[in-house]
C-alpha cells in the first residue's frame, strides 16, 4: 500500500513537473528565436555598414591617388573612372568643382547621361563644412548632383599647385542598398528600408509576422537616418522551432522516472553514510597535512631558504616586538650590518654557485661567533645584520666588530678555489632611532654606504650628519632629474680665436646648470652625480642636438667656416650610439664633420689611445677630430700619440697659468709648439689670462688660444652678437 501510494505521488508530481517543463521550454524556445533574429539582424547590420565604410574609403583612396599624382587632377579622373565601375556600381558618377564650387568635369560611369549644372547647390553650412575639409572626406546629400533626392555626395578636398579642387563621388542610395542587402541577407528574411517614416527599398513578399517577430536597427548616413526592419518568413520561422509534441511526454517520463529513482535511492542511504565516514576520515588526513605545509609555509616567510637564517621579514618582527619594551626599560641595542665586499665581482668571475655557498659559509660563520648575538638576519643578497642587547658605547661596539672581522678574515676554500674576502660594517643604535625599528635599518643602510665610499672592509657608525648628506645628495639627484626633463641645463660656448688677427676660430661648448636665483653651477659640481645615474644618456643627446643646431645658426651667415670643440667624460664617450649620434646630429644640418672636435684630458686620452677602444676609432671613422688637452710630453703621451695620434693639442690652464714666468713650463709649452709647427698636429693654448701669454704664444708660433683674457663663455644668443659684429668688421675692411 505504501509503494502504490509512492508511486501515484510520484506519478502526480511527474504530471506537474511535463507540464511546468513544456511551458518552460516553450519560452524558452520564443526566446531563442527572438535572439536568433536579433543576431542575424546585427550581422546584417555590420555588413551594410561595412559596406558603407568600403565605399568611402575606396572615395578616399582615390582621393589620395589625386593628391599624390604629379599630374593635374583633371587628368586622372578618366583612369579613376575605369578603376571604380567594376568594383563600386553603387558609384553613378564623378565629379570635380574648383574651389568656388563651380563644376569642372564630370563623368557618369554606367549611362552617357550628365548634369546639366554650373555648381553644386548646396546650402551654406554644407558649403561651409566642405569649406573646411583638409583631410578626411564628408559624406552628405547630393543635392543637385543626382535626380534622386535620397541619393549621397562623398566629398575630398585635393591640394595642386596651391590650387583646392573638390572631388565627389555620387552614390546611388537604392543601388547601394539592393547590392548590399541581396548580397549579405539571410536566406528566409525580409526587410523594410525607411526614412522619416517614407519607405526608400522594400525586400519582402509577406507581413504576416512582421509586427510580432521582428527587429529593427537604424544606420546615420551622412545627416540622415536609415531605420531598418527585418522579420523572418512564416516558413523560416516554423524552421527556427525546436520544442515540438513529442518533448512533453518524454521530459514528463524522463521526470517520473528521475523521481522513482530518488525513491529508490533513500534505500541506499545507509551505505553511503558509511561512506561519508571514511571520506570525513580522509579529509581529517588532508587537513592534518595542511597544517604542515601552512607551518612549513610560516617557517619558510620569516627565514632565508639559501642560508636557513632568518630574513627581513623575521628581524622585522622581532625588532617590532623587542624595541618597545627596550624604551621602556631604558636599555640600548646596537644593530650591525655586515656587508661582503666586492661580492658581485666575485658573482661575475666565480659563478653563482661559488658565491651561493660563499654566503652560506659566511652565515655559518657568523652564527658559530662567540659573540651570542641575540638575532642573526640576511637582509639582501650579501647583506647580513646582527643584533646585540646592553651595548651602550662605540668602545664596545668596536670589540664586537673586530670579532666579527676577525671571524671572516680566514680565507674560504669552496671547490678548486681559495678565496679571500673582507667586510665593511654599518653599526646603528637604537636609542638614535627612538627605538622604531624601520628608522633603525635605515640608519645601519646609512653608516654602510659611508663605510664603503670611505674605504672597504671599514667600519662606520650612523651619524645625523650622515643622513643629512645623503638627503642633500638625493635632493640634488632630483634637482638634476627636473633640470634634464625641464632642459635647464645650458650650453654656454667659449671662443677660441686666432691670435694673429683676432678674429674667431672657433668655439668649445660647454655645459652650465642655471640655478632659480639666477648663478650657474659648473659642471665639476654636478657632472659626477649624472654620470652615475641614467640621466648621462639623455644630457648627452640634450647636448649634442643643441650644439649643432647652434652651429648651424650661426655658420649659415659666415664666411669662413669655424671650428665647434665638445668636452666628453668617459662615461659620455662609454655610450654605443654616440658616433651614429653624432654623425645623425651633423647630417641633419649638412654639417661637415672636420669641424667638430671631441676633447679628451691627457690622462683619458692615454687610457683610450692604449686600447683598442671602439668608440674613439668610429669617431675618427665618421671624421670626427680628436682633441688631447695636456700639461706636457710625458712618456704616457708620446706613447699613447704613437698609437693613436689626435689631431689637435692643447696646452692646458695648469701649464698655461705659470707662463711665462716659470721657466719649466714656458720650455714645456715651447716644445708642444714647435711639434705643432712641425705639422705633425695642431697646437691651441688654454686658460690664456694675460697679454704676456699671447705674445709668448704668438713669438713661439701658437696660432690660437682662448681664454678669459680674451673672451668668457657666453650664451648662443651672445655668440650670434659677437659674430655679427666680426662680420661687420669684415665686411668693412673689405670695403675699405
């Protein structure tokens, strides 16, 4: 009696369930129909505005052809003609206007039929907008240019010897739309084209399902809107259903039969409580595993997987919780972090490997101390710290670090090598850092960079005045970082002169770094800081553009040629594409590079001519000169200008400043000047201060010279006075 009573319930319910699903699914089924014609009128929809985007682009093409054909317009019309029949038949016509809009030709493309027009007959904001068309093309109505007054006008504008024309392309609306819509239509599907409610195409035979299945988008064309309607056939719709009579009665059976199954099932519930059991036990297993791995997890966070000491994170924590009980007990704690010198060059020699196990000796080494430290951290890559409580003076720090020192000092012996290493030591207090433990490891950071730019394998403690100077150089850093963006820095520009006539021979450019209150800052207090940073690159790009354009202003209104002088560090001289640089800075000017010289120092020079140095080889390939400014002929350079001999010598301030009053340097300068005059290189004289000195130099045979005595560096703008006034006098004492 039950299981009847079962099974009519079940019975009962798998009636309810076919009905509910049949009515569920017919819905769905609407739905999807709905959607179907939804989709296939978006691709319709796409496809017409494709279309409609060809078409003007095929416009804008010819356009293009026009303005860039040698020819006159006019003459390429009859090819365009030939070119768009085949492809375009929505195109009826061709037609150009001259800038008035009068017409100058036209073409009918599929009957002999022409416009009998003298202009296009527009109204004025149409004119106005075309007035205005530079390079794009406008799409609007055709006004007088086609019978059909639903029919469009492409427009371009072309530019011929500062003559504007007007080239349109006349669309014929129902032949655009019949071509497009038969082409991309959808089999089964019938469509309305309307305009302000007018019906412009009509593709369709039956409206039976129009007003109940149907969907509807609407294109701009030019400043008119195209609403469209598509709707399927009765015979496409009745193709779409998928839910027909045999649904009902199989999804109600496969119901029933789902619900005598669930009865059958409670049967079972015995065996599977069983089974939940062995899987609860299981999955006890699985979270016992888990937390062993979380803690695995928690240990592996707060230690170094290289050296299994603790890391950053560990000494961080430990710091947070030790410090403030620390200031509350009024005891001190110094921190101390070590640092191997000359790591990474052991890194790039020795491999990886090597330098792994140096470090994790290293650690070994610093936790075997006997010392007791309480914490021992690795907080980068060859960077240790330590911590020790009760330490209150800088006597007993000292001990502490001599046994650090004393404990690293044994040399390592680490496959086939023996290795021997040093450490440099940053030590920070923590009563300095008010017990806060990130103000504590920036303050060891401090007294570490003090100890390695002192000397290696020192040791340095954190003073105020340290971080005040580091900030002060940060601050400068970012001042020089603004005035490389901004281009503050300016090139000022020295005249070195021929001393014969006084007339100008050329100039050496050089870099100054305008301040806000007005002074310069010279180079020799800023350079250093660039050539350290990235900003090196684009200074030296700022520098060289500047120069040469400055060139070239001037020298288009000289006579005679002069000669430009760039002072380079080796940093500057060390980037790959200064010689294409260069030669791309000289070439945009048309400026032969014989006349620029790039300036070395004589201990540079030495360094470079010694080698097989690429950069300086490829400047003197391009033709670049190459200037030595030096104090004398010491053994260096003499074999250094047998190597590579430049091509101009300069005797330099130092030299200059004691002529010629001492006698060594005057015999010095005097030998430089005879090789000079000997013509193996040309000789100029720097730092030239007095009138004595020039006519040392002119007795001797130096032919040029510069110096405050005779000009100081100045701006561009001074440069271009100074040469217009030597123009003038030229100009002058030829007349004379």
């Amino acid at each position: 009696m039950r299981n009847l009573r079962a099974v009519a319930i079940t019975a009962v319910i798998g009636l309810i369930l076919t009905i509910t699903a049949t009515y569920f699914l017919e819905e769905h089924d609407h739905k999807r129909i709905f959607e179907q014609i939804q989709t296939d009128a978006h691709s319709l929809e796409m496809n017409i505005r494709d279309n409609i985007v060809r078409l003007m682009y095929a416009g804008e093409l010819a356009g293009e052809l026009l303005k860039t054909s040698t020819n006159p317009p006019l003459t390429r019309l009859y090819q365009l003609r030939h070119a768009l029949t085949p492809y375009y038949p929505a195109i009826h016509r061709i037609v150009m206007f001259d800038q008035e809009f009068n017409l100058v030709e036209q073409y009918s493309l599929h009957s002999d039929h022409l416009l009998a027009i003298d202009r296009f007959a527009a109204d004025h904001f149409e004119l106005a907008r075309l007035e205005e068309l530079l390079m794009s093309s406008l799409l609007t109505s055709a006004y007088n240019l086609s019978d059909d007054p639903r029919d469009l006008a492409l427009f371009l504008a072309v530019e011929h010897q500062q003559q504007r024309y007007y080239f349109a392309l006349v669309i014929n609306v129902e032949e655009l739309l019949e071509g497009t819509i038969r082409h991309h239509i959808i089999e089964g599907y019938q469509i309305d084209v309307t305009e302000h409610g007018k019906l412009i195409y009509q593709f369709s035979g039956n409206d039976e399902l129009k007003d109940e299945w149907y969907s509807e988008f609407r294109i701009r064309v030019a400043d008119r809107y195209w609403q469209f309607v598509l709707w399927p056939t009765p015979l496409k719709f009745s193709q779409m259903h998928v839910v027909n009579s045999y649904i009902a009665p199989i999804t109600g059976s496969l119901l029933t039969l789902c619900f005598i199954a669930l009865v059958i099932r409670y049967k079972y519930q015995e065996q599977q409580f069983e089974t939940l059991q062995r899987e609860q036990y299981q999955l006890q297993q699985q979270l016992h595993k888990r937390e062993e791995v979380e803690l695995q997890l928690a240990y592996l966070s707060e230690h170094d997987a290289l050296t299994e000491v603790p890391n950053r994170n560990a000494l961080l924590r430990f710091l947070q919780e030790r410090l403030p009980e620390l200031k509350q007990q009024q005891t001190d704690l110094v921190a101390i972090q070590i640092n191997l010198d000359h790591f990474k060059q052991l890194n790039h020699v020795l491999g990886h490997m090597i330098g792994d196990e140096l470090l994790r000796r290293m650690a070994h080494r610093i936790k075997q101390a006997t010392i007791g430290f309480e914490f021992i951290a690795r907080i980068g890559g060859d960077e240790f710290l330590v911590i020790k409580e009760g330490v209150h003076d800088q006597a007993h720090v000292l001990n502490l670090t001599e046994k650090i020192c004393a404990g690293a000092a044994p040399e390592f012996y680490i496959d086939n090598y023996e290795i021997h290493t040093t450490i440099s030591l940053g030590v920070a207090f923590a009563s300095d850092a008010d017990y806060d433990a990130d103000t504590l490891l920036r303050h060891t950071d401090f007294a570490l960079i003090e100890a390695k730019r002192n000397n290696y394998h020192g040791v340095s403690f954190y003073k105020r005045s340290l971080q005040s100077e580091l900030s002060k150089r940060q601050y400068i850093l970012e001042q020089l970082h603004r005035a490389v963006e901004r281009k503050e820095l300016e090139v000022h520009y020295q005249p070195i002169f021929a001393l014969p006539n006084k007339t100008i021979y050329g100039f050496e450019a050089l870099i100054r770094w305008r301040q806000s209150d007005g002074y310069y800052t010279l180079p020799e207090d800023f350079l250093p800081l660039i050539e350290h940073t990235g900003l090196i690159i684009p200074l030296t790009e700022h520098l060289i553009r500047q120069v040469v354009d400055d060139y070239r202003q001037w020298h288009k209104n000289q006579i005679e040629p002069f000669t430009l002088h760039l002072n380079l560090s080796a940093k500057q001289l060390a980037i790959s594409t200064l010689p294409e640089l260069l030669q791309t800075n000289l070439q945009r000017h048309n400026i032969p590079s014989e006349y620029l010289y790039i300036d070395l120092n004589e201990d540079l020079y030495c360094q470079l001519a010694s080698s097989t140095y690429t950069n300086l080889r490829k400047l003197t390939a391009i033709g670049v000169k190459i200037g030595v400014t030096g104090s004398g002929l010491n053994y260096n350079t003499m074999q250094a200008m047998q190597q590579f001999a430049p091509h101009l010598f300069k005797i330099s301030p130092t030299l200059m400043q004691d002529i010629p009053h001492n006698k060594v340097a005057a015999l010095l300068a005097d030998t430089l000047i005879k090789l000079g005059n000997t013509g193996a290189l040309q000789v100029s004289a720097v730092g030239v201060e007095t009138q004595q000195q020039i006519d040392f130099l002119l007795q001797r045979g130096c032919l040029y010279a510069q110096g405050y005595y005779l000009a100081n560096p100045m701006p561009a703008e001074a440069i271009q006075l100074l040469l217009d006034n030597q123009l003038a006098a030229d100009v002058t004492n030829n007349q004379e």
